[in-house]
C-alpha cells in the first residue's frame, strides 16, 4: 500500500473507493437511463396530449364560432330586412293617410274654398314649393278638382319637411292635372325655358294604383327630375264612387345604396334582392352579387341559386354556400312590403380566424416549452458530467440530490398531463414544479395554457347562460301578457243571457293586440279590440298601458267615443315614440241589444243576425289612437237580436299569409264565419283559427291573431 497525497492506494480503501467508483458510475448510468427513458415518456405524451387538445379547441372553437354565427347573422339579418320593412310600411301608411284624407276632402268637396295653386316657378329651385303640373292639352285652371286638392299642400309639405326630403308626396288627378312638393322647380323646364308636360295618367305608379284598386308599390325606379333610384307607393282615392285620382309617395333610395357599399367588413356585407331574384344594391366588387344581375336563374353556381331561389320563399336561415374554393355563409330575410329580400354574407374563413389564432399560439406555446425543455436539459446534463469528473463526492451528493429534483417533478408533470387528457381535469402548477429551471418553465406554459382554455369554457357557458335568461325573460312577460286579457271563460258563469269568447295568439312571445271586456252594469257590456303599431316588447307595453286606459275611461261612465278621446289626449302626452293602437270599442245594453260604438281606425265589426248569415258592418271610422291630439270620435248604433253574433277581430286574421304572400282576405274568413256560423261562440273562433291556420300552412305567423265573438242567448 502507497501514501499519495494522504491518500491510501490498495488494501481496503482502495476497495471501498473502487467499490465506490463502480457504484458511482452504475449510479451515473442507471439515472441517466432512467432520465432518458422519463424524458422519453414525457415528450410522447406532451405530443399526444398536444394532438388531443388541437383537435378538442378546434372541434369546439369551430362548433362555437358557428352557433354564434348562425344566431348573430341571421338576427342581424332580420333585423335589417324588419328595418327595411318598417320604413316601407311607414311610407304605405302616409300614403293611406294621404288617401283617407283626399276622400273625406272630395266627398264634401263643396263644402271646402278652393285653395290657389300654380305651375313651377324657376325662382323657388332649392326651396319646398307646392307646384302644379299637367298632361299635353291639359288646362290646369279649368281643372274642378285642383283647388279641393291644394288643401293638401300642407299635409304633403309636412310630410317632405319630416322625412329630411328623402320622400316626396304628390296627387294626380284624374283630369289630368297634377299637384305635387318638391324642391326642384329649374327642372321642370326645357331648353328653352317652355314648362314640360307631365303625362299623369300614364306614370306607371297611377296606372298600378288604378288597376289594383289599393295601395300597391311599383318596383325600383328612376325619378324623372332627379334621376336618383327610388320607389313608388300609391292609392286611388274614390270619393261617392267616382275616382278622382292617385296620391303617392317616393321614397329615395340613395342612403339605401349609401348603406349597402359601407356594410363590406372582413369580407362580410349585405346586399337586396327583389322579388324576382334580381339584385337591386350590392356593394362594388363584392365578388358574389351584380347589381341588376339575377343569380337565381344563373348556371355557374348551383349552391348559389339555390339559396337565391330558397330567398324568394321567404327566411332561409342560415345556409352553407360554395363559390369557387370558398365557402360562405348567408342568410336571407323577406321584406314582406315591398316583396323584397335582404341578404346578409359572412365568408367562413373570417369566422375561423379565432380557432387558428388560438392553435397558431398553442403550437407556439408548445414549441417554446419544448425547445427549452430540450435545451435546458442537454446544458444540465453536460455539466452534471464535468462536476461528476472534478468532484466525486460532490457531484455524488449534487447528482442524487438534483437527480431528485429531475425525476420528481417530471412523473407528477407526467401523471397530471394523463389526467387531463383522459378526464378533462385542468393542469395546475404546484410547488413541486417551482425547480427554477426548465421543469418549471414548461410547468408554468402548461398552467397558463389550462387557464386560458378554463376561461374560454367559462365564457361559452355564461354566453349560453344569458341566451337561456334572455329567453325566461320572454316567456315571463308572454305569461304576464296573457295574464292581462281575460281567459277564464266562462267569463260570466251566473250570466245566461249572453255568453262571450275570446283568443290571442302573438306573433312574437309577446304581442301588441288585445282584446277587454267588462260588465260596466248588470245591463251594460264594454267590449274591446284593439291592434298596437309594431311587435314585441315595446308593442306589448304600448298595449297593456292602452288597455288599462279604456277600461278606466270606460268604468268612470263615459261613453265610448268620450274614452277613446280622453285614452287617445293622455297617450299623445307621453308618445314619444310615435306609437299608435287601433281600437274599436263598444257597450253592449244586454236587455235590448243595442250596441254603442265607436271605431278609432279598426277593422270593421261583422255580425250575424238570428238564423242568418255574417256580414261586415260598415261603420263610421275615426282616426287611429296615439297620432295626434285634439280627435274627436263618433259613435254609432247598431242592433244585435237575440240569437245573433257580434264577431271582432284584428288584421292578423284577413292578412294571414302563406308562402307564396296570398292573404287569407275578408271574403275567406266571411266564408269560415259562415261555414261554422250555428257553432256557440266558444266553438267558432276555434274553427275560424283552423281555417286560417289551414290557408297559411307552413309560413311564419305574420302578425298578432286576436279574435272575439259575443252571442246573444
């Protein structure tokens, strides 16, 4: 044995040092073996995990995207075509407006001076200016009808002045001549300054207005003075039978165009179709839609046309279209008064967007973890090496100690990426991982990738959450609705002398007709029906805020047509939206049979005397409540004998329509009245709803369906 440096060579030292060595070294393979083999099991599974968590956030985020699509884009759409809808229903209603007046003017036409009136002047351009026009050969100042018309002037300047000039409103006569409000006097002259002549009578809206005999819309046009797109609603006006000509109106459509061309967004836009398929407004080089192209009969998109076709018949939902490589959603909407579709259009890649950011930024999560993992642990093992070889004690102390510190971490990393994998449980860092170095750089990434997953589970569950709330909320306010109107029936169980029936069924989960009925005495029956403007919620308050009026004008003894003046001065105080409900309300003297009414713009009553058949009672109208103070409303009296039937009803029930927009019509539900017309009144309104229900088939309820039926025992 040998002394080197103090230390002992051979004997047992040397056996206890090679013993040690050669444990030392089997130690240094065993763990680096084992390492690697856990290094191995770790990276297989973080690869597989990985797999598995792509393919689940893109199933999801996909799923996802597309039920938010599918809700946004076709409520979107409805609510543009409703928009759309509503202004041309605004238009249609000034233009009746326009008409009940010209009729009540002529009807007591000598009863009214005439108002001067006069031919363009070059001076007004630029300035509101009532002006006459007339046909070749047409003297304007012989015309009898001309000066009874200007009382209009006033009405129709109000009107333009209201609409910011993106209407104008006019009256042809059927002499030939022609009154009209507009700001472009210059126009109406040649180049020699000779006023040119306006063929009244031939101007397609006069001619539709005509044959039709109603109020009716032409298709897109171009103004003759202007030359901007717009779009006609006209009506005749009969006074005592005879026609005295055409109101209408114009409605300019450039904001209309204005609004298509800035709708374009991420590759998403709206455009219009007409009836025909045709595109009337599209913005510029969308890449799908021409204006003034018709798609619907085109060969080289079969996904296209169909949907185009599908739009005509009316709401299509959502639909999945492919256009060359791409694939679009789309969803149609009709616009019921102009028979017009609105068509939103989203490109599905801009809706995949998210899904391939969130897996861009996964993969990237993923790489830098592993890469520094893969790094970090060929550093650490290159210097456990070169501590191992200098210091043997100490890198035999340092080895098992950070050995430990390795393999620890990396099974617990390991069991927690299995679980999550196999039963969904979130990754989550704990302080066996806070090693300072690559386990817990990788350990963190995981953890802030299980949150981030976390929260985007927690925001699709409150979104579905609020959708569920939002929809509580409307089946709470249909059944306080519903709770509103009387529905026990029946209604006056100790009463044998009468018996009465009524049924409402919205369009919407909320409604705005409604129907009331209240003994006022033992003798003495109030009935109501009434229609509110609009749909919904807001219609639904309108309606219920009315009800309770009437009834309360009503019980306080005041006749029918003092209630309807008093609801209708109270409503117009606070009318800020400009709400208005027709109401038709009567006080039936149960002994006698005489009913007292008084009709604010309604549908007309239709009644049925003992053994006889239902016919409509044409009574006197007033205007309707809600649109201006200071009406008075008349009444009227009619008889209702014993056995006979008293039947009210909204415009729900002669304006059902079914798919191909045919109404069910007055001459329809007369037929239904009269078919089932020896039913009790709790039978027949049943009947009369599945008449209707029959015409209309498969087509979405358009309105609020509310019928009311008192019989007379």
């Amino acid at each position: 044995m040998k002394k080197i440096f103090g230390i002992t060579l051979g004997g047992l030292n040397q056996k206890i040092l090679t013993f040690f060595l050669i444990n030392l070294l089997i130690i240094i393979v065993i763990f680096g073996v084992a390492t690697s083999f856990e290094y191995m099991i770790l990276s297989d599974v973080v690869d597989r995990t990985r797999v598995q968590q792509e393919q689940s956030i893109k199933q999801v985020s996909e799923d996802t995207m597309y039920q938010v699509v599918e809700t946004s884009l076709t409520k979107t759409n409805a609510l543009q075509a409703y928009i759309a809808d509503d202004l041309f229903s605004d238009q249609k209603n000034e233009v009746m407006t326009l008409q009940l007046l010209a009729a009540g003017l002529f009807e007591h036409m000598g009863s009214f001076e005439e108002y001067p009136v006069y031919p363009p002047d070059k001076s007004n351009e630029g300035k509101l200016t009532v002006q006459v026009l007339c046909e070749k050969g047409v003297d304007y100042r012989e015309s009898r009808y001309l000066g009874v018309a200007a009382h209009m002037a006033g009405t129709m300047t109000a009107l333009t002045e209201s609409s910011g000039n993106t209407k104008n409103y006019y009256f042809g006569l059927s002499d030939g001549t022609h009154i009209c409000v507009d700001e472009h006097s210059a126009n109406k002259f040649d180049e020699n300054g000779e006023l040119i002549s306006f063929p009244v009578r031939e101007r397609p809206w006069y001619k539709n207005a005509v044959e039709a005999g109603d109020v009716c819309f032409t298709g897109l046009m171009t103004d003759i003075y202007t030359g901007e797109l717009c779009i006609t609603c006209s009506a005749p006006v009969y006074a005592n039978g005879t026609l005295i000509g055409v109101v209408a109106s114009d409605m300019f459509l450039g904001a209309v165009n204005d609004y298509v061309n800035a709708s374009v967004m991420n590759g998403g836009f709206i455009c219009i179709l007409d009836k025909n398929g045709q595109v009337i407004f599209a913005p510029e080089n969308n890449g799908i839609f021409t204006v003034g192209g018709d798609e619907s009969t085109a060969d080289v998109n079969t996904s296209l046309t169909d949907f185009i076709n599908k739009s005509k018949e009316g709401s299509t939902g959502i639909c999945t279209v492919n256009i060359g490589d791409s694939l679009y959603y789309m969803a149609g909407t009709p616009i019921p008064s102009v028979g017009w579709s609105a068509v939103s259009v989203v490109p599905k890649s801009v809706t995949l967007q998210s899904s391939e950011y969130l897996l861009s930024e996964y993969d990237r999560i993923n790489n830098e973890s592993s890469g520094m993992f893969k790094r970090e642990s060929s550093n650490n093992m290159k210097l456990l090496i070169v501590f191992l070889i200098i210091v043997l004690i100490v890198i035999t102390v340092g080895a098992i100690h950070f050995g430990g510190r390795i393999v620890r971490p990396i099974e617990k990393m390991t069991q927690s990426i299995v679980e999550s994998a196999e039963t969904g449980k979130m990754f989550e860092m704990c302080d066996v991982y806070r090693t300072d170095d690559e386990i817990e750089v990788l350990a963190e990434a995981f953890d802030d990738l299980s949150k981030k997953t976390k929260q985007y589970i927690i925001d699709i569950t409150n979104i579905t959450k609020e959708k569920e709330r939002i929809g509580t909320e409307l089946e709470l306010a249909r059944k306080i609705q519903a709770g509103m109107l009387p529905y026990i029936y029946p209604a006056f169980p100790d009463r044998s002398d009468f018996d009465i029936y009524a049924t409402m069924t919205p369009a919407k989960e909320v409604g705005g007709d409604f129907y009331d009925f209240f003994l006022l005495d033992s003798d003495h029956l109030g009935i109501v029906m009434a229609d509110v403007s609009g749909k919904g919620v807001p219609a639904a308050l309108f309606m219920m805020m009315s009800k309770i009026l009437i009834n309360n004008y009503a019980v306080q003894g005041n006749s029918p047509g003092k209630a309807l003046e008093i609801t209708n001065e109270t409503i117009c105080r606070h009318n800020e939206d400009e709400m208005f409900v027709t109401v038709w309300f009567g006080v039936l003297e149960i002994s006698t049979g005489k009913i007292t009414a008084a009709n604010a713009g309604h549908e007309r009553p239709i009644m049925r005397k003992a053994g006889g058949e239902f016919r409509v009672i044409d009574d006197t109208h007033g205007f309707v409540i809600g649109a201006m103070k200071g009406l008075k409303y008349k009444e009227y009296e009619i008889m209702l004998e014993k056995g006979g039937t008293l039947f009210l009803y909204t415009d729900g029930a002669p304006e059902a329509t079914r798919a191909d927009e045919e109404i069910f019509g007055s001459e329809r539900l007369l037929r239904a009245l009269n078919a089932n017309c020896d039913c009790g009144v709790r039978d027949l309104l049943p009947k009369v709803k599945e008449e209707i229900d029959k015409f209309v088939g498969d087509a979405d309820q358009f309105d609020d369906l509310t019928m009311l039926a008192v019989q007379l025992l």
